[in-house]
C-alpha cells in the first residue's frame, strides 16, 4: 500500500524488532518449551529471555524416549531464573509411572516453588503403577486454576490426598477421568478446605463403593458433572452460591445420581441430561427425577438433555447429533412417562413456569408429562417450535422453564389448580404459529 | 437514552468513535471511563490508525457469546500477516483486551512454530548480532534442546 510511508514502515521495524517482554512470553506461552529454549539462538538479547518466560509447556511426546525427556526438564529447569514466579505449568505425560514419577515429582515441586498460578498435568498410558502427588502441592497458596486428567483406563494410577485440599486461592478445578475412592474411603470432602473455589468440574469420575462425596464450597458457581463412570451412593452439595448445575445424571454402570442438597438458594440454571444410556430401570429413573425436580426447584431455568451433545461429540459423527438429540429428547420424556401414577401423585416442583418450549423432536412428549410439568404454573406458555431450515444451530434446548424463587412456590402449592388448566389449554390450542414468530 | 460514545485517536491523530459499552472490552479505557468519565477524545499513541481500525472492527462485533471464539479466531485468521498481527497485539496489550492479544500471540506462534531460526528473525525483524562461531557457542551450550 502506497499509504505506508517511509517513515511509518522504519518505524514499524523498530517497533517490532524492540517487541516487548510481554509480548514475546505471551507466543512462546503457545509453543513447547524446546522450541522456546532453540530461540536462545536467534539474538543475544533473546538468549536469556526463555528463562525468565512465565509459562511452561512441557510435554514428554516431542521426545524420543522418556531419559531424553527426563534430562531435558532436568536441565531446563536448572538453568531458568531462579527468580522468575511461573504463572503457568502445562505438562503433559505419556508414559508408564516408574518412568516419569521422579521426573513429574520434581516438575510440580519446581511449580510449587515459583508460586504457580495455573497448573495442568496430564498423564497418559500411567498404567497401574501408582504415582502419588507431592503433598505440598495440594496445600498451594498461589494455585488459582489446576486441571489433572488421565486417560480412562489411567485414573487408578493416579492418587490424590483425602483430606480437604488446602488451595486457599483455588478458583477453577478439573479433575478428568480420576478415581475418586479407592482405599475404601466412606465419605470423602475434598474440596471444603478451597474457599474461593467458584468452578468444578468432575469428568468421568469413578466413585465405586464411596458411601458419600461431598462438594462443600462456599463460593462455588458451577458445578458440572460429565460423563460419570460410577456415582457415589450419595452426591452432597453445600453450595449457597451455586448458579449453575450441569449434569448428567445416569453414569456408567446405570446408577442414577443420588444428589443432597443443602443452601442451593442462589440457583439459576440447572441443566439436566440422561445421556444415551440404556434405560434398563426407567421407574427407579423416574422417581429419581422427581426427586431432584423437588430438589432443584429453586432453578429459574430448567434444561433438559442438553450436554448430550458435548458427551457425544466424541462418539458419534455430527451426522448423528441431530437423531441423537431427538432420541434422548424422546428418552427424557419416556421416563417421565412412565411413571405416570407417580406423576399424578406428586405436585409439580416448578410453580410460576414463564413457558415450557418444546421442539419439533419431541412431539412424542405424552399430554400427562406436558401437564404435568405445567400443573403449578398458571401462566405458562406452551410453544410448539417448527423446525427451521437451518440445521447449524444445535438443538439443545429441550424445555425452559422459568420458575420463580421458593416462597412463591411454597405459597401456591398449597392451593389448588383447578382453574389454571383452562389458561393453557386456550394456549395450547390457538397461538402456537403466532408464538412461533415471537420466540425465534 | 441514546447511547454514550468514545472518541479514540490514533498515534497519527486520526479520530475513531465508538460506542461507550463496546469501547469498555478494553480494561485500560474501562479504567480511564471509571476514573474521569472519559468525556473527552483518548489519546492511543502508541497506536496507528491502521490498527486502531482494526481493533475498533474487532470491539465492535455483535458475537453470540458461543460463536464469539470462532470469531476471534477468524478475525486475525484474516488478517494473518506476522506484522499486522505484532501490530494488533501491541495494541491490545496497551488496551489490555486479553481476548484480542491470545488470539493474536497464539495465531503468530502458529504461523512461526514451524520456521527454521533463520525465518523467525526475518518474521519478527530480529537482527542477528552473534558471529557463526557464537551461535555455535550458544547451541553448545543448550545442546540438550537442539
């Protein structure tokens, strides 16, 4: 461009070739740590400027073998700036125990020392050898996010600390694919010690035999449950602040979760999936349903099977997400369905429903499960969605419900509902295409 | 209400407005509007108005929060010159718009990740002060990473 004047493009060089520290750490932050120790060639001011750099990749896979990678850190952690905190550690291992411990052990050390901010490990093909965590670790001042994943078959080898972690800072947390029990633990309470912990996510998690798990977390906001490969006999959650509940609710080996609940005031979404599993006892799912509806019910949106997608996306072929959907929606609405006595014996939790939206897909929802889902919320609209041209947009949301804090609904279930069945019935019948516009 | 707009200059003095709740994506501006208000024109001078469009583009895009990601990563996809990306992330980090400077760091460690030494130093302008025989001495010394 003819635009650029002599003078702007010199001083466009100058500028690039006088790139701030922040900018360089923040590239090499996306490279592997080898790569960012080669560009101790390019210069001499760039000689030292990977041993001051915050962020640490390290991963064992751009190694021929493990002693190659073993003496690698070994060497480049002895020769960074002793001063430098790390903000940031991703490791990430392929390779049995016995191998790699020591030199995993001494990575987290290091991270501990520099006062780690952001710590990922991840270990794969550990095998059944075990590996257990410095201890130091799980009692950091500094780490405000930590992310721990293995393969599936990997999680046994991994073991944590069973008393509460102390991570005082801790905001984030990740835990994929771990066992959360073995030593024949009861009850564990893992987290009541992390004060400032506002996001957990348990990823295929295996709790087998575990009598209680306990998620007790003051600031906690989001609690996602995926994938899970056995649930605990009880699933606690002290959470007053909690605003996001995802889970899916069938693990495994088919056990439905058994949520407690304490203080879940400050709900705001709660998002519920059955997955894909096989429905071998849909009168105990049913039930349990029912039962966490009565629990959630401070939730002001309720979302069912959503998530499916997500869990399946690894699975299955896109072509399959959109039947997939339709399948689980129908899936959902069997369970309901099929505990119909149960249905017209328990109230409805969620009182005060804005609108309950159903998709084209699951036109098969039965009449009773459509009512019965409305029987506490006079107002509520029913919207029949048209399926739209454009397939891009995922179809996850199933139902919304609005639902309107507990006093209210404390307050109306005591009264009967005999004259709201006209008010959505007139919905039903007449205004679906006008509402069909409104809503889209 | 109509609403409230923010008028940014270039280091080259040209003016760009934008509206004040978009303009806010930039902790360093969502400080001075807290501060004084920010009534008058912010003065960016160590960006050029070439830049400064392009960031004004970017604060200025109408995202659902879910696609927002593909967004960022399309916005300097297209715009994938190492210079103009350097540019970018210079000015985003004296914006402090973090969305803007990972995209922009990540897409040019991308682009450089394959690079032989002698590319790196052409890309990012690094003129090479060592004789043969010190480069030599520096993959010596760090042997065990070449």
């Amino acid at each position: 461009m003819d635009l650029l004047h002599d003078d702007t493009a010199a001083s466009m060089i100058d500028r690039i070739s006088n790139l701030p520290n922040e900018i360089i750490y923040h590239i090499l932050s996306f490279l592997d740590i080898k790569y960012a120790i080669q560009t101790s060639a390019l210069s001499k001011k760039w000689k030292h400027i990977w041993t001051s750099m915050p962020h640490l990749n390290l991963n064992s896979r751009t190694f021929r073998s493990a002693p190659l990678f073993v003496k690698f850190v070994n060497d480049a952690l002895s020769h960074r700036n002793r001063h430098t905190e790390v903000s940031a550690v991703e490791l990430s291992v392929r390779g049995a125990a016995t191998q790699f411990a020591a030199v995993v052990t001494s990575i987290v050390n290091y991270a501990y020392s520099h006062n780690v901010r952001k710590l990922t490990i991840e270990w794969f093909r550990l095998n059944d050898e075990g590996f257990r965590f410095p201890q130091r670790l799980f009692g950091s001042h500094t780490l405000k996010h930590l992310v721990l994943a293995t393969h599936y078959f990997d999680g046994l080898g991994l073991s944590l600390p069973k008393s509460a972690w102390e991570f005082p800072a801790l905001q984030t947390l990740n835990l994929s694919n771990l066992h959360l029990n073995d030593d024949g633990d009861m009850s564990l309470n893992l987290f009541s010690k992390c004060v400032n912990l506002e996001d957990l996510t348990l990823h295929n998690c295996y709790m087998q035999g575990l009598d209680s798990f306990n998620v007790c977390a003051p600031k906690l906001r989001n609690l996602t449950i995926t994938d899970p490969r056995k649930f605990p006999k009880v699933f606690n959650v002290v959470a007053p602040q909690l605003q996001n509940l995802t889970a899916l609710l069938c693990d495994n080996l088919f056990g439905f979760l058994q949520l407690s609940t304490e203080e879940l005031d400050s709900l705001e979404k709660v998002n519920l999936s059955m997955g894909g599993r096989l429905l071998r006892e849909k009168e105990s799912y049913a039930s349990g349903l029912l039962d966490l509806f009565q629990k959630l019910c401070h939730a002001k949106f309720l979302i069912l099977d959503d998530g499916i997608i997500k869990v399946y996306k690894y699975r299955l072929s896109y072509d399959n997400i959109d039947s997939l959907c339709e399948f689980v929606c129908i899936l959902c609405a069997k369970v309901l369905s099929a505990c119909l006595d149960l249905l017209s014996v328990e109230p409805c939790p969620f009182n005060n429903l804005k609108f309950l939206k159903q998709k084209d897909c699951i036109q098969k929802m039965p009449t009773e499960v459509r009512k019965y889902l409305l029987e506490s919320s006079p107002n509520a609209t029913f919207i029949l969605d048209i399926p739209q041209a454009n397939h891009n947009i995922p179809i996850y949301v199933k139902y919304t419900v609005h639902i309107d804090p507990l006093e209210k609904y404390l307050s109306k279930r005591k009264r009967k509902m005999v004259p709201q069945k006209r008010s959505r019935e007139e919905v039903d019948k007449g205004t679906m295409a006008k509402k069909y516009g409104k809503i889209d | 209400m109509s609403k409230k707009t923010l008028t940014l200059m270039s280091k080259d003095k040209q003016l760009f407005n934008i509206e004040e709740h978009l303009a806010v994506q930039s902790v360093t501006i969502r400080n001075m509007v807290k501060e004084d208000g920010a009534s008058s024109v912010i003065p960016l001078p160590r960006v050029d108005s070439e830049t400064l469009a392009l960031v004004i583009e970017y604060l200025n895009r109408q995202q659902a929060p879910e696609e927002d990601e593909d967004y960022v990563k399309k916005f300097v996809d297209e715009r994938g010159e190492i210079p103009t990306l350097l540019e970018l992330a210079q000015a985003a980090l004296d914006l402090d718009i973090k969305k803007l400077m990972d995209a922009a760091c990540m897409k040019v460690a991308d682009l450089i990740k394959d690079f032989t030494l002698e590319e790196v130093r052409e890309a990012l302008r690094i003129e090479n002060d060592r004789t043969p025989e010190e480069e030599k001495a520096i993959r010596d010394e760090f042997q065990w990473a070449f």
